[in-house]
C-alpha cells in the first residue's frame, strides 16, 4: 500500500509539472511572435 501511495503522488506531481511546463510553453511562445 505504502508504494502505491508513492506511485500516486509521483503521478500526481509528474501531471503537475505537465501543466507547469504547459503554461511555460504557451508563455514562450508568446514571447518569441
């Protein structure tokens, strides 16, 4: 149970980052047009 809780959290950060560097990308690509 212990290493699917971690499983979790690390999905769940790895899914927060996805949008992190989403957003990060839109605000680059702004930057350079």
């Amino acid at each position: 149970a212990y290493l699917d809780n971690k499983r979790e959290e690390l999905e769940k950060i790895r899914i927060e980052n996805l949008s992190i560097s989403d957003e990060v990308g839109h605000l680059t690509k702004d930057f350079d047009e």
